[in-house]
C-alpha cells in the first residue's frame, strides 16, 4: 500500500496504544495486515522494472501520495492531534517499505539470512494481492480517511 494508508493507520494505533513501544510494534503489524488487503499501488504496480525506471505517471502518484501524508501531518500538528505515540505507531508502519525502499537499508538487510525472509514475505503478500487500479487506490484511500477522522 501507499504511504498515506500506512502512516494514518500507525498514527491511529499510535494514539490508542498509550506507550511508544506498543506503538512501534503494532504500528509495524499493521503494515502487513493492510499489505494483505487486496489493493494497487499504481500504473507500475506488477510491472518488471528495469533499472529502477518507473513511470511519469507512477513518479506522479507517489509525489501526489508522499504529498498529502505531508499535509496531513502538518493539520494534525496544527490540530494539536500529534504527540510521541501517535509519530512513533507511523513510523512503526512505514519501517518495511523503508527496510525495502531505502536502498542503503536495503543492501545492509540483505546480508541477513532473517532480513532477506521478512523482506521476502513482505513481497510475497503484496504481489498476491494485486486488483485493478482505481479500486485498489480506493480501498487505500477508504481506509486513510477512515483512520484520519478516528485520529481527529
Ligand atoms: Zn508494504
């Protein structure tokens, strides 16, 4: 799933869990829960990528995604809806795309025999639940606004 669904659902968990810790981990199982919902991260998504070369349109949508998570952020900063556990529960929620996004991350984890396993189910319940775009980016969008109004 894209960033947006990720971070507003750990921020949610963040706000109800009540420690940091607790927000942290279950923030990191919501991940794979919401990548095991049928859903679509794009125009590239269950394309070969070559040479790391994604789509205008893709590079689109994550700037659009990465965007609005940023503003999101700013209203519930401003809004006064942020403390410690709710950053952490959406931090908590982005650590395996960043194990798998940030390439330096990436290459340290691979060395890992446990790493490469946990990157490897994190691919695998993503690549089987792949369904057309617009109501794969619904669903994502669905359970966003859902998760920001139970954090306002
Ligand atoms: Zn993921």
């Amino acid at each position: 799933m894209l960033l947006t669904a990720h971070l507003l659902t750990g921020a949610f968990i963040g706000k109800e869990s009540g420690s940091i810790p607790i927000a942290i981990f279950l923030g990191l199982l919501s991940h794979y829960l919401l990548d095991s919902i049928p859903h679509n991260d794009g125009p590239d998504d269950g394309k070969k990528i070559v040479d790391g070369k994604y789509s205008k349109s893709q590079y689109i949508l994550v700037f659009c995604d990465l965007s609005l998570s940023v503003l999101i952020f700013c209203f519930l900063f401003i809004h006064g809806s942020l403390n410690l556990n709710v950053v952490f529960g959406a931090v908590g929620a982005i650590i395996p795309d960043l194990m798998e996004q940030v390439y330096f991350l990436n290459n340290l984890l691979m060395r890992s025999i446990f790493f490469k396993k946990v990157l490897f189910f994190h691919n695998f319940i993503q690549k089987n639940n792949r369904v057309n775009i617009y109501l794969g980016l619904g669903i994502q969008y669905i359970i966003s606004l859902l998760f920001f109004f139970l954090i306002i």
